[in-house]
C-alpha cells in the first residue's frame, strides 16, 4: 500500500538527462511510495527500446534541424517531444503498481481542468474522440514506472516531419508505430499553460492516493551516477546497438544506368551490401558494394565511406542520392 507521495519537476529539457533522471528515480524510490516525475524535451524523438531508429524517425532530417534521438528503457512506439508536450512518470514499487489508479490521477487532474477524458484500450488516453496521451511501461528490480505524454501544444506539424517512414523499402523485425487521431488539450481548454497542468496533476495525485503530495529534494539525487547514465543513454551503442537485424534498399535510375542497392545491417552498422546495376563497369560496382561493408548505417556515413574510392561521377552521383535519403 502506498504510504507516501512525491513529486519531481525537472526544469531542464535535455533528453539524455532526463531519461537517467527517470532511470535514478526508479532505482530509488523509497518503499512503499510513488514518485510523480514532470519532465519536458525539446525538439526530440524518443523511440521505444525495440524499435528500429532508422524506420521510426528522419534521423538525418532531425539531426540537421538541430533535434536528437533518443532510445529510452520502455518497450513501445516512437513520440516526437516538444515543449508543448509534459511528460508524466510514475515510479513505484512493484506491489503497490496498479495502472489504473495511476490514469486515474490524469483524468483527475484534467477534469479539475474542464477536460473530460477517457482510458482507451491498454496504453492511450482520449478527449473528443482523439489521442492526446500514449503511455509505455518498464519494470527492473522489483520496481516499475509508467509513464507517457500528455499533449499540450505539441506542433503537429513535426509529428509528421520527422515520424514518417522513408520511401525506400525497409523491413525490421523491430517494433513499428502506429499512427493514430491526435488532440492537442489546448485545443480544449485555451487557457491552459503547463503550470497549470502540472498543479492539477499534484493535486491528483493527493486527491487518489489520499496523501499530502511532498516535493522530491534535489539533495537526494547522485549526480554521479545521474551522470554515468547520461553518458550511456547518449552513447551510439546504446542509441544505435540494438540487436534489431533488418534489411534495406533502395533504386535509382541514373544517367549512367540503373543502381539498386541493398544493404543487410545489424546493430547499426552493414553487414552485407549487394548493389544490381546495368552500369557498364561492372567492377567499379563491386567496389562501391565492398566498400559498404562494416560502415554505419546511415545517409552521411555511407555516402563518406563511398567518397573514399577513387572519384568517379557514378560515384559522386551515388552519394548525392544517397545524402537525399534521410536516413
């Protein structure tokens, strides 16, 4: 049974930081109690831990506006975070988790804002018919957290930006998103500011745990091992070293001939790559073939792996197309 309540607002917007916040909160929470974790993310895209980045998001697109990727501790679809997005996180002991109860302190919060909302099938929450929060799910020694978005504001526009899956083929035995009808709740209640929402959520969470709501001190955080996961959550092998194996390919018709070009990658970086061409020179295909293997996956990377040959226009043509790409 839970005993004690808290609450957490992170200030900052920096993702990494953020999720080995939410990994401390969860290694820490004090038996018997449920943390209530408010944190934002600016111009980010956080995939869920089984999915493949490159399907899920633009990542070259993302990147060249000045975004990042992420790849949290949660199963799940990809989400794209702005500030007028508000993050929730519910961090408890495995016994006292109850998932329910946890929504429950949602759609208190949003009546108290004149909001009516409701549960729709295991992980989303709808107003007026539309999705405005998608929830996902983690447990680790014998401790769970739930947590998700709540869509305030969110520039819709850049759902579709950088969540669209790439012309090319791409098949993964990765974990794929669904698109769904979404909402802003601003759209519903006007007024509505993140201050506000982040009061309502306190109170809810007093007003269905029965129990005065206390802030979670800062003097409780270890900033170095905080920091230990930030380095991890930020390194490739963690963002990009997914054994997800998945195959990818792509054609074009150059002035030179056709070029097909498939690629069989595995945490991250090609395994095999096979290009079918009618080009007259068959052995400079073969080379740019060879000279794909073991580099990253990637528009940037494998575009500069191919400049390495001998400068070629067929080459130069490929790599301009490739950079085209996005992915």
């Amino acid at each position: 049974m839970v005993e004690r309540t808290y609450y957490y607002i992170q200030q900052e917007t920096e993702p990494f930081r953020n999720l080995a916040l939410e990994r401390y909160l969860l290694e820490n929470v004090p038996k018997h109690s449920c943390i209530l974790y408010l944190w934002q993310n600016q111009h980010t895209v956080v995939i869920g831990r089984n999915q493949n980045c490159w399907q899920e998001c633009k990542l070259q697109q993302l990147e060249q506006d000045g975004g990042v990727m992420v790849r949290r501790l949660s199963g799940g679809g990809a989400v794209y975070h702005d500030l007028g997005n508000l993050n929730f996180t519910f961090l408890i002991g495995k016994k006292d988790y109850h998932v329910p109860r946890q929504l429950d302190v949602i759609l208190h919060a949003l009546r108290q804002l004149g909001i009516e909302a409701q549960k729709s099938g295991r992980n989303d929450l709808i107003a007026d018919g539309r999705k405005f929060s998608g929830n996902a799910f983690y447990e680790s020694g014998g401790r769970c957290y739930h947590h998700g978005t709540l869509m305030m504001d969110v520039d819709r526009e850049m759902l579709g930006k950088y969540l669209r899956v790439s012309a090319s083929k791409l098949a993964s035995k990765g974990v794929t998103s669904v698109q769904s009808r979404v909402v802003n709740l601003k759209e519903l209640n006007l007024e509505l500011t993140k201050e506000k929402l982040e009061q309502a959520l306190i109170d809810g969470m007093q007003a269905v745990y029965g129990h005065q709501v206390q802030p979670y001190s800062q003097v409780w955080l270890d900033e170095e091992i905080i920091a230990a996961y930030e380095r991890e959550f930020r390194s490739d092998a963690w963002r990009f070293g997914q054994r997800i194996p998945f195959s990818w390919e792509t054609e074009h018709r150059f002035s030179w001939g056709n070029f097909q070009l498939q690629c069989q990658a595995n945490c991250g970086k090609i395994q095999q790559a096979v290009i079918y061409s009618d080009a007259m020179d068959a052995n400079l295909i073969g080379e740019m073939a060879a000279q794909l293997a073991g580099c990253a996956f990637g528009s940037k990377a494998m575009a500069q792996r191919l400049s390495q040959l001998e400068p070629r226009q067929e080459i130069a043509d490929v790599c301009q197309y490739l950079l085209e790409q996005d992915i």
